[in-house]
C-alpha cells in the first residue's frame, strides 16, 4: 500500500466514525425530546 492509499483509509475510517457520532448524537437528542413530551 502506498501512503496516499492508507491516509484515503484513514480519511475513511475518520468519516465513517463522524457519521456514527452524529447518528448516535441524533439518537439521544431524539430520547430526550420523546423524554420531555410525556405527560
């Protein structure tokens, strides 16, 4: 593998983990708006 292949992996790797933050951050923001509607 070159360098310009592994830094694409990891530029991949690091884009990947952003989106499971986010999706996991969207997740508990959701949680806690469902939270606050009960009565």
């Amino acid at each position: 593998m070159s360098n310009e292949a592994a830094r694409l992996g990891e530029r991949a790797v690091r884009q990947t983990q952003l989106r499971q933050r986010q999706a996991g951050q969207g997740a508990k923001k959701n949680d806690m708006d469902n939270i606050c509607e009960l009565p």
